[in-house]
C-alpha cells in the first residue's frame, strides 16, 4: 500500500516557540516546520523568512509585538520556496531582500512551486486565499550585502549553491548569529528536489568557516553554542553526501529511479528515519539525486502534476 502523498496527513497543530537568543536575535520554530528568524536593530526588525501565508504571517508578527514595536523595515527570503516567502504581505516591509539568483528561480519555477507546495503541505497552506501573488523581491544582489539597522550591522551572503541554486545566509558578525535558511537543517530532513548535491558540502564548509555560536537552521530549533552548531552542520552533510553517493553508485550500475530510491531509502532510515518530513522528502530528494548524478545540473521544474506522477512511480504498491 502506498503512503499518503507528501505532507496531506500532517494535519496536527504544531507547538511553536519563540527563543530569544541574544539581545537582537530571536527563533520562530514549530516541530520541524520551516523556521522564521528575526533581528531586532536600533531602527526596526527584519524577517528572515515570512511564514506560508499572510494569515501564518500573523502569528509571528503578534509574537515580534511581545518584544519590540518597532516597524518590521526588511523581509529576507533565504531562497524562493513557497512555505518561505508567500507570507511576505503580511509585514508591510519597506524591502524584501533576496539573491539574484532567487529572483531568476521565482521568474522560471515561482508559480509551479505555488501550486505545488500547497498541495504538498495542506495544513501550513491554511489561508492560502490570504496570498495575494507570487513574493519578489525590490532589492536583490549577486554575492553579499550589508544591511544596517541603526548600529546593528547585518551582513547577507550568498555562500554557494546548496539546497537551491540561490539560497543566502544573514549573519550578525558582533554576536555570531547565523540565520541559514535550509542550508543546515536540525533534526529534519533536507528536501534536495531543487538542490545541487556537489556544491552543497563547499557551500557548509563556508557556513563553518563563520563559527557560528548561534545558529538557527530552516527547520528546528535554534542551536546555541559552536558544539551544537557544528552538529546540526555536520549531520545536514552526512545525509547529504550519503544521500548522493548512494544515488551515484547506482546511476553508475544503471539501476532504475525506482531501483535506486529503494537502496537509498533503505541506506538512509536507520540514521535518518526518525527526523521530520523524512517520508515526505525521499521521494523528491532521490529524484533529484538520480538526475544531477545523471548528469542534469539544472533541477528540473517540480509541478503539481509532476509531483503526484512521481510519487506514484516511487510509493506505489
């Protein structure tokens, strides 16, 4: 018997929590959904990343109220995925921020990934009439920027091509906070359908190369202290390479998708198994393992349509 598809029997409320990790720096995590982060500077706030949905947006936004009224000036898209950035709307931002190279994976793939995602994650798409359009961005740039919230510097860098093509990191220098987007994962399983599994390692090893004290990740909680950043970075990397190198060995002995998610599921559960969305994700992540090793550098665009095809090929009985 086949598995649900994707996310549609995760339906059960999400217990969030709102982490104050220094004086300018908080985490927004609900049990392995996608994770919010927010910097509180001299002048006003900027989100990293906006929640699903304008009405999702409305929680974070009540819980910033609790610390600081202070007007949210920036919005931060990591990357361009849906459950990121369509809540954007909701924060009246003077600025939403974002990678060069997201703004041209929002123009190619932004509207399938819409109607994608929501039919992916039916409970964190709750709202979704809320979404006015896709989310692009009025400031973009190629490899970093600084942003100064009054005396608050808050540097966004493009470290590599990593869980998308495009992704950014924002990092306080003065306290060592680093937001990552989905470049690093905490007790959750990267999603690679739009990744670029070689470059992903040298991309982490420059997010190392920070030495983090805090970190808050794209899915979990927030991390504090260098032991357990470095954790959470070295086991979003085991997976990651083991993840590939299972796919590659049997693109090599041409072994069918089907054949090769099979040994990769297989290889990857033991260690893996346990941490959220693993069921969800496998199917899209040996996919996308299958095709770069293949030889396909440009991830191929995920539709509805796609998505459902696939997940039959995989999980059907």
């Amino acid at each position: 018997m086949s598995r649900q598809f994707a996310s549609k029997g995760d339906l059960a409320p999400k217990k969030v929590t709102f982490e104050k990790l220094t004086d300018n720096a908080y985490s927004y995590s609900a049990e392995g959904d996608p994770t919010s982060g927010v910097i509180v500077g001299d002048d006003g706030v900027m989100v990293v990343d906006t929640r699903s949905t304008p009405v999702a947006a409305e929680d974070l936004i009540a819980r910033v109220r609790t610390v600081t009224d202070k007007p949210v000036r920036y919005v931060v898209l990591t990357h361009y995925h849906a459950v990121r950035v369509l809540g954007a709307s909701a924060y009246g931002a003077e600025q939403v921020i974002a990678s060069e190279m997201t703004r041209e994976m929002i123009a190619e793939r932004g509207e399938a990934d819409y109607k994608s995602e929501v039919e992916r994650f039916p409970r964190l798409f709750e709202g979704v009439e809320s979404v006015p359009g896709l989310t692009w961005p009025t400031i973009t740039f190629r490899d970093r920027m600084t942003i100064w919230l009054g005396g608050l510097e808050v540097q966004l860098m493009h470290l590599g091509r990593g869980h998308t093509k495009g992704d950014i990191v924002a990092w306080l220098p003065e306290s060592r906070v680093l937001f990552s987007g989905d470049l690093v994962e905490n007790g959750a399983t990267p999603y690679t359908g739009d990744a670029h599994l070689k470059d992903w390692p040298g991309t982490l090893a420059r997010v190392r190369a920070l030495k983090p004290k805090f970190l808050i990740p794209g899915r979990g909680d927030a991390l504090k202290g260098a032991a357990a950043c470095e954790a959470a970075i070295a086991g979003t990397q085991g997976f990651l390479e083991q993840l590939y190198s299972t796919a590659e060995a049997g693109v090599a002995e041409k072994a069918s998708l089907k054949e090769v998610y099979g040994r990769v599921t297989g290889a990857l559960r033991p260690k893996y198994g346990h941490w959220a969305i693993f069921d969800h994700c496998m199917p899209f992540d040996v996919a996308r393992a299958y095709d770069e090793a293949s030889g396909i550098d440009h991830p191929r665009i995920w539709t509805a349509e796609r998505d459902i095809q696939m997940w039959k090929d995989l999980e059907g009985a």
